[in-house]
C-alpha cells in the first residue's frame, strides 16, 4: 500500500490532480481560480523539493502543463522566468521538458513576441534550450526544438540564433562540433525546422553556412545510421519550397552524386541520397540555379545504378524510377532525361514495358508519365523536337523488341494488368495524347477505347476518376484534331463522347421501370 502525503501536500496535490485530469480545456478563469489558491512560487517550491510522495512530480507537472496552456497561465510564468531557468536545469527531464513547453505556450500567446524574446535572452534561455535539445531525453528534446522554432519566428528571434556577431554568441556549427553523434543529427534537426519556416530563415541558414553540416554528415562513411539520419532530414528538408534556391549553391549535389556512385555503401543509402536528388531537381526553378553539367553527372550516376538491374536492390531501383520521374516533371528536365548522351529515360521505357516485377514496372510507368508531362500544364506538355523524336523514337523501339509491335499494343497490354497499373496506364495515355502520333496509335486500337470508356471496369473511386480524366484527354485531344473526318475512327469518337458525356461514375443510361409479366407459381 503506498503511503499517503503529507497533510499539507494533500490539498495542492488534489486539486492539482483535479485540474490536470479535467476532461475539457481549461480556461483563463480556471487558471486563474487554481494559481489565487495555490501560487506559482509555492509549486515550484514543491518541485525543488526531496519529499517521497509517490506521484507527487508527475502530479504537479501535469498540472502546470495545462496552466501555462491558458493566456492567463502563460502570462503570470513570464513573471517569474527564474522558476523557468531554473527549471530548464533541473535534473528531472519531467521538469525540464515541461520548462520547454513552457517557452513555447508563452511565445505563443503573447502579441509582441520581440518584448518576450528580449526578456528570455535575459535569462539565458535560448543557450539552455540548446543544452535541453541535445542532452535531454527524447521528449524534452523535441519540446525544446518546437520552443526554438517559436523563438526564431521573429526578427528578434532571429537574431538570437543568427547573430551578427560570434563573440559571446551561440554557434550552431560550433554546437554540432562539440556534442555526440545523436547530438549532431538534433542540430540538424532544428535546422531543418529553421529552413523551412521561411524565406528569409532558410537564407539565414544558407549564410551561416549550416547546410555544410548536412554534407558533412552524408561524406562520413564510419556511422552509418547517422549517415541515414542525416538523410532522412535532408529528405524532409528539401520539400521546402525554397529548398533548391539554396541547396543547389552548395556542394550538395555532388555529395550526392559520389554517394550514388559509391557500390561499397549500404544500397539503403544510395536509395535516400537517389531520392533526394529527384526532389532537389524537381521543381523548374531548379536549373537556374544549378550547372547543367553537375545534373548530368548526376543523372549519368543514376544510369551507372540501372545499368545493373538485375543485381540492383527492388527498393533502389524504385527510388531512381521515381526520381527520373520527378527530375522528369519540368520541361528543362524531360529534355534531359531524353537528349543526355546516355539517355537515361530509356531504362524507364524497358522497366514499364517489361517484366521486372510488379513494383518496378509500377514505378517506371508513373515516372514515364511525369516525363510525358502529365503534371505539367496543357500547353507546356509538349518538349522540344528534339526530345520529342527520342520520345517518339524510344516508344516505337520499345515495341519493335517486344510482341506487341506498336506503342498501342504497348498501351494495351499495361491497360489490361491489374487495377495499380491500369490506373498508372491512365495516367500515361492521359499525358501521351497530346501527340497526334500518340493518339492516332490510341484511336485506332479500338481495345484501348473500350477499356478506357467502360464505366464499369473500376471499382474504387481513384480508378474511375483516371479512367474519366483519361478518357476525357484522349477526346479532346481527338475534337482539336484533324481526325475526326477519319471514317475509321467515328466508332472510337462516339464511344469517348458518350463516355464523357456519362461522366466518371455512372455505370448504366437510365432505364425507365418497366412491368413485369411472368407466370403465377401454383401450389
């Protein structure tokens, strides 16, 4: 049986229970009720006491969590910011995470978070959130990150973490050279979370030279799950939309280029690094950034890695399908992909036309896609006349070696797989119609136009909605072009009018009730 508290805890700690067990929100006049009872300094005083009573910290900092939640808790703790230095040094993580909350439940409700943030300088807090990020314990570590990230959400804020000056100043880099390896990956993590806040901080981060630690980390060959962890961040990091206006002034590519290249690293490894470069080079802002010839070498990497196919790890060859795709997705980068000394997309024509294997194939028709300009807008689709006769020419050679013979039979045969692939077939036909070599090849097989236009054939919503989106590119490709006054076709263009006329779910042409005679049973 555990023993009861003091008799002069007994109150402050059930009504301490009471309010942190309270299932709705609190609100200011309940924090206000709580603190007149029982005042901020005699709680604090409880936490910085010995007493053994079971429960008593998990109580009181459960309590308080929901406090400082209210305006009018975050309001009074700004009154006694030494309880909160204090508590960022306690020896409890229970104490100093609730401390780290405690920053960010202030900054984020005040108005004028310059004032705020000028008052925590006073008390050192940034450089012990810094202490708490690298040295706490899971959970204490991601409070004080989330409390940095409110820091640098204002100019005051910003020039704490990015001073003008190192003298006397804290350092990042510095930071990240003098802790441990989990130590480093935690910097890294805020400055991702610094990155993505902004323009303006991703450009603070870029000047301070903080993206050199990513490098650093990637070219370390003796920790290779920080090299991972490293990479998982960088993964997040450049879905940024800014990410590419900075990372691509840096070293970075062709760390990731070497670490591609590089046959006696993890094939885990190689995957991410793949990955990342084919969300670096995604956007089309990317090529005004970056050398063409540091791409190519890149994308001269990626062909090294498909070249050997049969031995490549499944995942990692997913990952490069995908990344052409995504390199594929603006027209700088089709072109490319189609005119490169090696043309690299003709891997991608193999895979999605050949058998190697489910996911593969998958992969490759959705990246033959994005190259074929399914995400671009309508009149940027088309590629340059050189990349369009490689396109053009990859197609019809793809054919020739295969029994099918012509890019329809091609199409066909992808149409009638499985529902995963039908939907990415859809999606290819959808992009390639806006070629009139294409969409006569489609037209004039007349399997193709009864799988596309039958209502039927679908049975979730995603695949009726591809089915419809390409049933309906095919027929205004078809209206916009001269072939409607071909005889042959006139079945075909029926079929893809009706069908869109059906729209995407309608499976049947209303029929009206009609009675029904039939012989009546005997006994």
């Amino acid at each position: 049986m555990e023993p009861s508290p003091p008799s002069d805890l007994a109150p402050i700690l059930a009504a301490a229970s009471d309010f942190s067990s309270y299932p709705g929100s609190q609100t200011d006049a309940s924090a206000e009720e709580f603190l007149d009872r029982f005042p901020l300094p005699a709680i604090f005083s409880l936490l910085q006491t010995e007493a053994d009573v079971p429960g008593l910290e998990a109580t009181i900092v459960g309590c308080l969590d929901r406090v400082f939640k209210t305006r009018y808790g975050a309001s009074v703790l700004l009154q006694y910011l030494p309880f909160l230095q204090a508590g960022l040094q306690a020896n409890s993580q229970m104490v100093r995470c609730l401390a780290c909350k405690a920053v960010s439940y202030i900054l984020e409700s005040t108005e004028d978070k310059g004032i705020v943030v000028k008052n925590l300088v006073g008390y050192d807090i940034y450089s012990l959130l810094i202490d708490c990020l690298i040295k706490g314990n899971e959970e204490t570590s991601a409070a004080s990150l989330n409390a940095i990230k409110n820091i640098a959400r204002c100019p005051e804020g910003m020039s704490v973490i990015f001073p003008a000056t190192s003298e006397g100043s804290i350092q990042l880099e510095v930071v990240a050279a003098h802790c441990s390896s989990l130590g480093r990956i935690r910097v890294l993590a805020l400055i991702k979370e610094l990155f993505s806040l902004s323009s303006s901080a991703a450009s603070a981060v870029y000047d301070a030279n903080l993206l050199q630690l990513f490098e650093a980390e990637i070219y370390k060959s003796d920790d290779m799950l920080t090299t991972m962890s490293a990479l998982e961040l960088l993964y997040e990091l450049v879905e940024s939309p800014h990410s590419s206006k900075f990372l691509l002034k840096t070293a970075l590519l062709q760390k990731l280029t070497d670490t591609i290249s590089n046959a006696s690293i993890d094939c885990v490894l190689r995957s991410r690094a793949i990955s990342i470069s084919g969300r670096l080079l995604s956007s089309p802002d990317s090529y005004t950034d970056v050398e063409e010839s540091r791409v190519t070498s890149l994308l001269l990497a990626i062909d090294r890695r498909l070249k050997l196919l049969e031995s490549l790890d499944a995942n990692e060859c997913e990952s490069a399908l995908e990344a052409l795709g995504q390199i594929g997705t603006s027209t700088h980068g089709a072109v490319l992909l189609l005119t490169s000394s090696t043309i690299v997309a003709r891997h991608v024509f193999e895979i999605a036309f050949g058998h190697e294997g489910r996911g593969k194939q998958l992969a490759a028709l959705h990246a033959l896609g994005d190259i074929c300009g399914v995400n671009r807008p309508e009149d940027s689709m088309l590629l340059n006349n050189n990349a369009e006769e490689c396109l053009k020419r990859l197609f019809y050679s793809t054919a020739a070696r295969t029994s099918k013979l012509t890019p329809s039979g091609l199409l066909l045969s992808v149409l009638q797989q499985e529902p995963d692939i039908r939907l990415a077939a859809y999606r290819l036909i959808s992009s390639l119609v806006v070629r009139p070599w294409c969409l006569k090849e489609v037209c004039s097989k007349r399997d193709i136009i009864t799988i596309v236009t039958d209502a039927n054939i679908e049975g979730t919503k995603n695949g009726m909605d591809a089915r419809f989106h390409c049933c309906t590119a095919i027929n205004s490709a078809l209206l916009a072009s001269n072939l409607l006054n071909d005889a042959s076709i006139a079945e075909s263009a029926a079929k893809l009018q009706e069908a869109v006329r059906r729209g995407p779910y309608l499976a049947k042409r209303h029929i009206e009730p009609q009675p029904l005679v039939v012989t009546a049973d005997r006994f």
